[in-house]
C-alpha cells in the first residue's frame, strides 16, 4: 500500500456520499507497499480501506478482482469484501482515479515471521488455491517470463549504479530462465503477491489475506516459491530451512505437490526472486516527485537469486517426502 494521489476532503465527501457506510470520522494515507493509494477510513458504522487504483492495475483488471474476493468470501476464506454503493456498485471513481472501499480485516501483519507463522501461512495459501478452483474468470499473469525482458529493458542503462554489475548478472539470469522455465504445472487462482504484508494473524493463526490485486491464473507452485522467498529468508539473505520446511508442510497438508511440481521448484523460486527484483528495480529508479511511498530495495531479491542458484532439489528448501 502506498498514496500516490492525494485525496482533499471535499472529494472524499462527496465520494462517501454514495454509500451508506457512515459518516467519516477520520482518515489517512497508509505509506506501507508500492502499487496503490491506500487510505484508511474510520467511520460511525466501522473501519474500511479506500483504495485507488495506480501504475500497473489495469481498470479493465477490477472487475476479475473484485469479483475474486467476492468468490473466495463465499468460499469461506477470510478476505477483504467490496462494498457497494447505493446503486449496487463496488467501482466508483475519486480524484481521476478508479476506487473502491472494501472491509477492513482485523489482525496484524508480522514483520518477524515464525516457523509457526509459515506453517499457517503454507495451509492458508493452499486453500486460497483449492477455494479458486471454481472460480469463472481467468487473468494471465502479466508479471511472468515474457514480462521480466521487457521490464528489465527500463531499468538496464542505470542498474549498475544500484549494485555493481547488476546488468550483467540480470542478463544472464533471464536467459537462464527462459531455456528452463517450466510449462504445463497444475493452474489456477494464486495471489502472487502474498507477502507478509498482506497476511494478518491473531495469535499465529491466520486471521485474513489482502491484496489480490496481482491475483492471476498461473502455476500454484510459482505461488508457493514467491512465500518461500517473502517469508523464509533472514535479513542477512540466509534461507532458514526449518522456516521453509513448516510452510511447504502446511502447503501439503492441505494441498499436495505433485512430483512435477516438486521438480520445478527450484527454478519457480529463481523465476520468482527475478519478478520482485525487477518490479523493485523499475520502482526504485521512478518514484514519483513527492509521492508518500517507501520503494522497496531490489537487492534483496538479488542476494535471493544468488541462494538459489546454487539449489539443486526442493529438498533444499524444507520439503520432506
């Protein structure tokens, strides 16, 4: 979450008079993330996240996310809802942008996460999964393989001067990648972007997911390599193996990976690393004049990639016959 676009208070107000959610009794910005302005709206009936929607969210995106949310509520995973307004519609716009309100989860996100903590993240990810099975729409992933080439080509003339040879090391990755990148995995809904950010706990159970505003129709196991690399890796970039081992439990059992799966792991965790170094890349070098956002530093996810080109099995990662 971030704010990009400032939002006055006359816009606000006659925004919030198309719903029937209270009057405001306060509001802010929330500086945490890098894709959409966030604001945090505390009325006289509840809490509720304003959300509007920037950079890379497409509007023709919305209602595929929108109606995701909707789909997986009803399924019994605990998620943020759209609200309507008073002419049935979750999608509104305010200052320029396409917004919506959605609930407000209760529970907080932790920064330190435990191997219990992944464990419940692993079990939680693999409904997630199961509970979008059914789901009627489909999105491609647009953050995927054919997009890190063309992502790069933003970044390539200055990425030397956020780490020396940088370029070149990037370069070789993504032709490693594209000769190894596997096809043909069990599919469906993942979030893509399950961060530990947009997961709240109370106590060391799950209590909510958030931000599915890079949910898509991909590989499940690309979706289990983006938590292992969110969620297992110690601020010194060391991977903490009894960290991966109690998520990709909890992943199993609820969900089985398939042998095919368990074989491409490996190069989905690489694969993964390379899409948030090169989104934090093209950030960390663009972020806008006066814009109230912390870029996230992409060599984090470059000290990621070095781990895991040295991985030769899942095994490496925590996951036990």
């Amino acid at each position: 979450m971030a704010v990009y676009t400032e939002v006055s208070d006359e816009e606000l107000s006659g925004f919030l008079e198309t719903y029937d959610i209270g009057t405001v009794l306060s509001y802010k910005g929330i500086a945490e993330g890098v894709e959409n302005t966030n604001y945090f709206l505390h009325t006289t009936k509840g809490s509720y996240i304003l959300t509007l929607y920037e950079k890379r969210v497409r509007e023709d995106d919305l209602p595929f996310f929108l109606g995701l949310m909707q789909h997986l509520a009803l399924k019994g995973l605990n998620c943020p809802l759209p609200v309507n307004n008073r002419r049935g519609e979750a999608l509104g716009r305010v200052a320029g942008r396409p917004a919506v309100i959605i609930t407000f989860l209760e529970g907080i996100a932790v920064r330190r996460p435990t191997a219990q903590h992944c464990g419940a993240l692993g079990a939680a990810l693999a409904k997630l999964h199961l509970a979008g099975q059914d789901f009627s729409m489909r999105r491609p992933n647009a953050l995927s393989l054919n997009a890190w080439a063309p992502l790069f080509a933003q970044a390539e003339a200055q990425a030397d001067t956020v780490s020396a040879g940088l370029a070149e090391r990037t370069r070789r990755e993504l032709a490693n990648l594209a000769e190894a990148w596997p096809r043909n995995l069990p599919s469906g809904i993942i979030h893509a972007d399950l961060f530990t950010d947009n997961v709240f706990f109370i106590g060391s159970e799950v209590s909510g997911l958030i931000d599915f505003y890079f949910a898509c129709t991909d590989a499940f196991a690309y979706d289990v390599a983006i938590c292992l690399n969110a969620w297992c890796f110690e601020i010194d970039a060391s991977f903490n193996l009894t960290k991966g081992r109690a998520m990709l439990a909890g992943y199993q059992s609820v969900r089985r990976l398939d042998a095919d799966e368990v074989e491409a792991l490996p190069v989905l965790c690489r694969g993964s690393a390379m899409r948030f170094m090169l989104t934090r890349l093209v950030d960390w070098l663009n972020v806008p004049p006066g814009a109230l956002v912390k870029p996230k530093d992409p060599l984090e996810y470059d000290r990621k990639l070095n781990f895991h080109r040295h991985v030769k099995h899942a095994r490496e990662y925590g996951l036990e016959a």
